[in-house]
C-alpha cells in the first residue's frame, strides 16, 4: 500500500521540468524500446556508446550509461559546441551588441587585395559559407587538416587569427564548407566585441539562466573559447540547451534568444542548396551552426538524412558520434555520448529506433 | 625511389606533423582525466590514436601530462573547472 503511495505521489508531485528531475522509468521494456538500447549498446557492432538520455513532455523517459559515466560526470561534445556558438550570437543580436550581417573584416583584417574579404559577413560565418580554403578532417587526413593544425600543431594559440589568414577561394555566400574555423573566428569576432564581459557571458546570459551546473569550456592562449570543439557537460546539460530550441528560444518564460532566431537556424543556408557534397553528407543541410533534417528534393534530388523524423528536427552533431537530437513533433530530445573514433555510429539506423520508440510511447 | 625511403623519416622528423601525436594524446589525457574525471584506465584507451607516443607521463598533483613522440615534445596543463585543460607547449 504504502508502495502505490509513493509511486502515487512520485507520479503527480510538482517538480521543475526543466531541470528533468521528473524520472519515469519505463518498467516494462516495449520491444522499440529494447531494440534502440539493443543497437546503442551493442557489444558486437564497432561503435561504443557512453549515454543515453530521452526526454518527452520534460520528463526523463530513458537514461542509461556505460563505460564508467553518469549523470554527473560530463562528457566532451566536440562540434556539439558550434551549436552553443550559434546561441550566443542569438544572444548578443538579441542585447544589441552586433548584428548578423556585420562584416567580418571590421575585426580581423582577412586576406588582403582579395575582392570577396570585404564580402565576408558574420551570417556568412555562421552558415559556414566564408569562401574560406579550410579543410575538415580528423583521422581520415591528418596530413592535409587545418582543423588539426589548428586544434593541435602549430596555430593552437591563437585559433581564431589562423583561420581569418586562410585564403578566399569563393565568393562569401556562394559554397557551404564545413568549418571549425569559421566558428572559432566566429568566438574571436564576440570576443572583440564584449571585450572584459567576454568570459563570464557564456555563464551569465546562457548556462546560468538554463541551470547548466557542470560545464566546462576550454579556451587557447588569447582566452577565446574554442567555439568550434571543446565544451563538456553532461547529458541533461545538453539536454536543457535542446530544450531552449525545442521552446523556440524560450527558457521558463524568458525569451532568451531573440524572436525568430530558431525559425532563422532552421532554415537552410542557401549555399548549402548550391554545393554538391561527397556521399552522403548531401543530404544533410546546414542552418545557423545547427544540422537540419529538411528534404531536398527539389533542390538537390535528396531526400531527408533521418526520414523518420520530421523536417523540423535539429541536430547537434559531433566528433566520436556525439549527438544531440531536438524533436518538436514528439515534443522529444535525445543526447547520445559516444567514444567511436572510427565514425562507426549509424545515426540513420539510431534515429529510424528513436522514431519507433518515440512513437510507441505516443500511442499509450 | 631507395633515396625516398632514406629521406621519409628525416622529412617526418622535420616537419610539424610528428607534433600531432604527442599533443592529441596530452590533450586528450588531460581533460579526460581532469575535466570529465575518468578513470586512468580508460583515459589511456581513449587517448591513444593509431600512432601511440614513445613515451610519456603524468603529475596529477599539478595536473601536467608530457608526452614525447620521436623529437617532439608536447606539455598539457589543466587550468580550472571552468577553462579545462590547455597547451601549453609542443615543439
């Protein structure tokens, strides 16, 4: 009796959604349910998951973790933190500190005598869209990466001024290409801005409000925040800044991020729609420093990454398969923290059993 | 062709890119350990990349890691909680 009691009260007490303290454990495995943890923590496929966190209507639905990590250990979310980017540019448009369609060369003096430098805008930044000769890889081409180089060899220092001295290839605008440079250029930009109020304004006006505890973020030798890859929080953290999108930039009834900030991440970068990209990183589509899930037909004769999920799901998506995944249509988030240093994670295959799941748990 | 394979590792050994294997294991091995707080074990697992190197150490009361690869040697100090861990040095 007294054990109804309690699961009675557990159930109906008033608690502060958007700190997910709210659990509900989902006694009886559903079958959806068993094959997405099945495929997340599988021992026989390549890829090695660390967390799993589901969150419908504000309520933790499902939280597992492996190899070690917890709900209050944080974990590193790589290009995860390019999202983070894109909301402090929303916040600092919102506070009238800048404007999105500022250029670029007004902070850092960019490839001299290059027509397309004076182009160059803070929006072109954020839809990784510079022009800029940049090239993404980690592993796969170590020899050829100016993200290695910066993160690791010789520009370490100063991230931001390395990739405003790439040269101007295209027209600003004109081809996506994807970027960690741009980002941290993107935090050199703020920080020029901000100046003495720089450090403490990711705290202040974003972790702070959405009662992020655990973050850590780590900065090169000019104190600029690398934007691009080195932030660390845990799973429901994550999760919370999921939340502020999925509440169109709303936290507990504080417009955090300005009006149509959300609409205007959500909407594909027009350069995105003019470039061919190898595989199937085509299909993708690319807004405001967040993954978009928008079906390309027309455009591009592509359909949707992840088609069981809606066109207005938003991804944050990182190195060693983190994944941040924000669901309007089942009012959903879920973080995935993972190890796989081989890209070996199959995020089709992971949101196709997040869809049937989530669905399940609708239809009860 | 022979005189190619001779210079390959004096080119290695010149260029910046031996630096990448000591620096991404220091920097990983740090925050690992010191900002996400993992235990030595997997730290050491989650560090080592393709090319693991030649040596290196730990002094976790000033939360320093050393790694060296061939010439090259790369230093990674934890800051705080709130900054993590940074290069700071690899040559």
């Amino acid at each position: 009796m007294l054990k109804i009691f309690i699961i009675f009260l557990s159930l109906f007490s008033l608690h502060s959604y958007s700190d997910f303290s709210f659990k509900r454990n989902i006694q009886n495995e559903n079958l959806s349910l068993k094959s997405l943890r099945n495929f997340v923590f599988s021992k026989e496929l390549k890829h090695s998951s660390n967390a799993l966190l589901i969150i419908v209507n504000d309520k933790i639905i499902v939280e597992d973790y492996k190899n070690g990590f917890h709900k209050e250990m944080p974990h590193r979310i790589w290009s995860i933190s390019k999202s983070f980017t894109g909301a402090l540019y929303g916040i600092a448009i919102k506070k009238g500190l800048l404007s999105i369609d500022e250029a670029v060369q007004s902070y850092y003096q960019l490839e001299s005598k290059n027509p397309y430098a004076k182009l160059m805008t803070l929006k072109h930044l954020l839809r990784m869209s510079s022009g800029f000769d940049w090239s993404e890889g980690y592993e796969n081409n170590p020899l050829d990466s100016n993200v290695i180089n910066m993160l690791f060899i010789s520009n370490y220092r100063d991230m931001a001024t390395y990739a405003s001295k790439r040269s101007i290839k295209h027209k600003p605008g004109s081809r996506f290409n994807y970027s960690s440079g741009e980002t941290n250029l993107l935090m050199g930009i703020l920080q020029k801005k901000l100046k003495e109020n720089y450090q403490d304004f990711p705290w202040k006006e974003l972790f702070e409000p959405l009662n992020m505890k655990n973050i850590t973020w780590e900065k090169d030798h000019t104190d600029n925040y690398v934007g691009s890859s080195y932030l660390y929080m845990t799973a429901r953290d994550l999760a919370k800044f999921g939340r502020l999108y999925l509440k169109d930039g709303v936290w507990e009834g504080k417009q955090i991020l300005p009006k149509g900030y959300v609409e205007e991440t959500t909407t594909v970068a027009p350069s995105f729609l003019k470039t061919k990209l190898k595989g199937e990183d085509n299909s993708q589509s690319y807004g405001l420093h967040w993954w978009l899930n928008k079906d390309l037909i027309k455009e591009k004769n592509e359909g949707r990454p992840y088609p069981r999920l809606s066109e207005n799901a938003l991804f944050g998506l990182g190195h060693h398969g983190q994944t941040l995944i924000v669901m309007p249509k089942y009012n959903a988030i879920a973080v995935r923290y993972g190890s796989d240093k081989d890209a070996s994670f199959n995020r089709k295959i992971f949101t196709d059993k997040l869809a049937a799941f989530l669905n399940s748990v609708r239809e009860k | 062709m022979k005189k190619l394979i001779y210079l390959l590792p004096l080119l290695i050994v010149s260029c910046d890119f031996p630096k990448v294997i000591p620096t991404t294991f220091a920097k990983d091995y740090c925050s690992c350990r010191y900002v996400v707080g993992q235990s030595k074990e997997y730290c050491l697992m989650y560090s080592k990349q393709i090319i693991s190197p030649t040596s290196w150490s730990e002094n976790p009361t000033e939360k320093v890691v050393v790694a060296n690869f061939i010439t090259k040697e790369a230093i990674v100090k934890y800051e705080s909680k709130r900054y993590g861990c940074r290069i700071v040095s690899n040559n």
